[in-house]
C-alpha cells in the first residue's frame, strides 16, 4: 500500500518550495500554483494544507526561522562538547545569520524578503518580533554564561551588550547582502570578531578545566 504522507511533512514541503522561489524570483512570484509545481504536488493538496497564499506564507516564514535556529542549536551543541571559548560559540551562531556563502546568502535573501512583507503584515512581523527577541534573549544568556566563567566583566548589562551585538551584526549583515564586493564576506566576519572581542575581553577561570568540564553554552 502507498505510504500516507506525513502532514507536516507535507506542510514543510511545501514551505521550502515557497524558499526556493523567493529566492528565485522574489516574493512577487510566490503563488499557489507555482508553489504547488515547484513542490511537485497539486494545487488541490497545497489548498488542502493551507486556506490561502498568505497562511502559506505565514508557515513559510516560520520554517525559515525554524531552520536557523535548529542549525544554530546544532552548532552549539557540537560546541559545547569541544569546549570551545563562550566567545566563539558566539561569532558561529552570528556567522549562520549572514550571507558569507551561496547557501546563507539564499537563506538570507528569503528571510529579508519576508522582513519586508512584515512591516505590513501583523502576523509576520508577530513572527519577526518574536524571533528578534529570542535572539537576543540568547546573547544576554551567553553574556550572562561568560560573566560567570570570567570572559566577560562582571559589571557588564547582558542586555545592553546583547542588544549592541545584535544591531552591529545586522547591520554588517546588510551591507554584506548589498554590496558583497565592497565588503567582503571575510572583512564582515573579521569585523564581527573584533567587535565580540571587545565584549568577551577576559580569560575563562574554567579554560583549565579537566576533560569533560565545561563552562555552560549559551
């Protein structure tokens, strides 16, 4: 018997064929029945999915966002188990936000056209709130992390700090996007490190620590 097909499964299908023609040829070109061609399947089961372009551009955007944050999770973890320096936890999550290659340059050409969709879109800018503030709830968590580890002072506000590393790799980030010449995806990486360099400034008490110790990940 022909397997039935995982709903969400499908669902995510369909989200990625939505990705692939944004990156394309822009969100103008997202309809349903091109996403349906694109995904391979009929208009009738996009439909049966979702009620209409913008439900399935609402489940998009959050797959999007859900891919980042899942590579992110990964890389963290893979992290953690080296013992790497908070720092440089740090600078790999920001890196897999901005263009530096083919792949995130596409990921990221999806999710600004999305950005812009959301100033006039509430559920979408809900979408984008939400994960901006998750973002930077992270990187007060690891200023926080590195503040007990000594790589950060102890008078520093993980907020503030965190809000500033968000701002700054923003904007580096579309500067990148628009102008990759005049500003190479090593100068924009080097840029970042200088910049977490001069908040993560101190030495981990734990850099010593025994095989298998250490300090908690952000």
């Amino acid at each position: 018997m022909p397997r039935v097909a995982d709903h969400e499964e499908r669902r995510h299908q369909v989200a990625a064929a939505v990705g692939r023609l944004i990156a394309a040829d822009g969100l103008g070109a997202v309809t349903v029945a091109r996403t349906a061609a694109e995904a391979g399947i009929s208009v009738g089961l996009v439909q049966h999915y979702f009620r209409g372009k913008d439900e399935m551009l609402l489940f998009a955007y959050g797959h999007v966002l859900e891919r980042f944050e899942q590579r992110v999770t990964a890389l963290i973890g893979n992290a953690e188990a080296a013992g790497t320096r908070i720092e440089h936890m740090v600078l790999d999550a920001l890196a897999e936000s901005m263009p530096l290659d083919a792949a995130r340059r596409q990921d990221w050409r999806v999710a600004l056209a999305f950005a812009g969709r959301a100033a006039d879109d509430r559920r979408l800018g809900e979408l984008r709130t939400a994960a901006l503030r998750r973002t930077r709830a992270h990187l007060a968590q690891a200023i926080v992390n590195a503040k007990e580890c000594g790589e950060v002072p102890a008078e520093a506000d993980e907020h503030v700090e965190a809000a500033r590393i968000a701002a700054y790799t923003e904007g580096l980030t579309a500067h990148l996007f628009a102008d990759p010449e005049g500003l190479p995806p090593a100068n924009a990486l080097a840029a970042l490190a200088d910049h977490l360099a001069g908040v993560f400034s101190g030495v981990c008490a734990l850099r010593d620590r025994e095989p298998g110790e250490r300090p908690d990940a952000p």
